[in-house]
C-alpha cells in the first residue's frame, strides 16, 4: 500500500506540487492524468524516492521511501519517463547489469530476464545492442528492467509516449496482464489510454488532485453531462414548453434548424428522460427527424476539470 502525506515540492519560486494527500490500496492500477507541467513526473519521481519533497511524506507499506529507501525502492520497479539505457549495451547484458544494481543472483537473474524478456515481447532482439532498437522496444527494454525484480508496485512515467498504436496496445495489453499481481501507477496525458485500464482515475492540473474516482465516477460527475437531441416539426417556443413539463428534464433550449425545431434537452442528475420525451413528441402529434443521446466522455471531463483549474490559478493571480 502506497501512502502520500501532505506532499508538497517547490522548484525556487515554481510550486509543481501543492500538498497531495492521497492512498493506494494493494493490487489497483491507478491512472494519473493530466496536461504538461501538472506536476505528474514530480509526484512519480517523489513518490520513487529519487526526489525528495520540499515537505511531507510517501511510505510504501510503512517504509519511508526516503528514510528507509532501500527497503522501500526494492518493493518499486520504476520506468521514468526517458528511460536512461545504455545505448552500447545488448538488451541481455543491459537486464543482467540491472539484476546485480538489485543484488539479484545469477540464477536468479537469468530466470528472471528469461520471464521478462517474454512478457515484455523482446525475446528475439535480447542480444541486439540497445542503440540499434526502435524506440517501442526500447520502452519494452525499460519496461523489463522495471519488472525485473518482481516489486509489488510499477510506476510508470508515461508508458506508451512516443509509440505507434500498435505498440500503445501491446504496452496496454501488458500492463492488463499485470494486473492484480502488482499495484501500478502509470501516468499519462492520454485519456482512452487508461480509462479502461485503471480502476481508478486521478486528475491532476497544477500541482493539485482536481478531481479523482473511477472512469465510471468520473464520467457520471461530468456537469455538461448527457445531452438528448431531438429535431420535430413544431413550434420552438411549443417544443420548448412541452418538453420542459416532461418529469427528469432541467433545461430545454431551441433554435430552428431548416424550418425544423431542433430542441437540445439536459436531463436532471441521473434522470434519462428519453422514453417520456419521445412519449410526448407522439401524445403531440410531431413528427420527429432525429433523437439522439450524447453521454459525456472523460475526455470532456478531463479538459472541463483542468480548464477550471486553469481559470483558478488566473483568478488568485490577478
Ligand atoms: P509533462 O507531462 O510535460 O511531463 P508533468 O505533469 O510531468 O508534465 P512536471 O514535469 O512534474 O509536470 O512539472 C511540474 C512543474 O514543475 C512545471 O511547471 C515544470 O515547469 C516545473 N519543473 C519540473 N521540473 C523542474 C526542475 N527541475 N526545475 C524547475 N522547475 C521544474
């Protein structure tokens, strides 16, 4: 279990991180979001104790990652968000080299570089020099080395940057593979990349967790919300009064579209007035050209939560 207290990292005058406090259980795979400059890579290298905070804590079952780091850096296997190979290296002797950094014996470490080497799709360039690879699986290379001493926890700093969407979904295919044997946080500023993947979200914009929960929270939390449209051969300001009365809809706007009324209806919270609204257009008599339902992605979500942050931060500056 990974615990964050009042973490908090100033760069000089630049604070990147703003008293984070947050847990995760054992065994979840933990999305971290948000756009560049969030704070993502400072929290990630805080939370692998290669950065020490300004202020406050992170403990890994109640190893301080600072204090008692090596007990604490053995349980984490850490992909960095450029990953520092040794280009003149083969990928064999690169994972050997690795092993012996984590006092892994020979045996151990040929075992171990055997597994990963097939999980991580490298079986065949494991004796190609680490310069000559593409750059997919270079970050196979540097996914291995994070998993080669079996730690619990997997922090990876953006996994899938810089690779075809190919390699996106063999990297997401792994990390699903992973998934209950160890705790993983990945972080990304990629939306579809982690809503299926990690079974909880954290939204991160200026330092600050600006919102968090599962894909399925967050999506439900989305204020713009579900939207349900619907075209019919009425009157907008008839349309307009009809559809208001219907039972779970908050708001109805209209405009003419082709001398059709083209009527935009927000539901209430968790309301879905669809059957009722398409009751009323039939008990009126119009006839409808279109009704359709827009749900609310997480990718409006996302850009609406980090666009409020955005705003806040312009506001207490001015
Ligand atoms: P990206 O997705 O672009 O990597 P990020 O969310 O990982 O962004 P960070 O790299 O953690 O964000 O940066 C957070 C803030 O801290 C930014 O304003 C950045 O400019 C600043 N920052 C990061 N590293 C340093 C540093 N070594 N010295 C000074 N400022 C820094």
């Amino acid at each position: 279990m990974i615990e964050v207290e009042n973490l908090v990292k100033w760069y000089g005058q630049t604070l990147a991180v703003d008293n984070l406090n947050f847990t995760i259980p054992r065994g979840q795979i933990v999305g971290f979001l948000g756009p560049n400059g969030a704070g993502k890579t400072t929290t990630l290298r805080m939370l692998t104790g290669y950065l020490p905070p300004t202020s406050g804590r992170v403990t890994l079952d109640g190893h301080d990652v600072l204090t008692d780091s090596l007990r604490a850096r053995a349980k984490i296997g850490y992909l960095p968000e450029s990953t520092p190979l040794y280009p003149e290296m083969r990928v064999e002797e690169y994972l050997h080299y690795r092993g012996k950094l984590h006092r892994m014996d020979r045996d151990t470490r040929r075992r171990r570089i055997d597994t990963v080497c097939d999980q991580c799709g490298l079986a065949q360039v494991r004796r190609r020099l680490i310069g000559q690879l593409s750059k997919g699986n270079k970050q196979r290379v540097g996914l291995a080395q994070a998993m080669l001493h079996e730690p619990p926890v997997l922090i990876l700093d953006e996994p899938t940057a810089g690779l075809d969407p190919n390699q996106i979904t063999h990297v997401r295919e792994l990390i699903d593979q992973l998934r209950g044997e160890h705790t993983i946080i990945l972080s990304t500023h990629i939306l579809p990349e982690v809503e299926r993947l990690a079974d909880r979200l954290m939204v991160i914009a200026g330092g600050a967790i600006v919102a968090q929960g599962t894909p399925e929270e967050l999506r439900s939390s989305v204020s713009a919300g579900s939207r349900i449209l619907i075209e019919v051969n009425a009157q907008p300001q008839d349309v307009s009064k009809a559809l208001g009365q219907v039972s779970g809809v908050k708001q109805v706007e209209t405009a003419t579209n082709d001398g059709w009324c083209r009527a935009t209806v927000t539901p209430k919270d968790n309301a879905d007035p669809r059957e009722a609204i398409g009751q009323t257009a039939l008990h009126h008599g119009w006839t409808v050209r279109e009704m359709r339902y827009e749900t609310a992605s997480l990718e409006q979500f996302f850009v609406q939560v980090t666009a409020q942050q955005g705003r806040a931060a312009t506001e207490d500056a001015a």
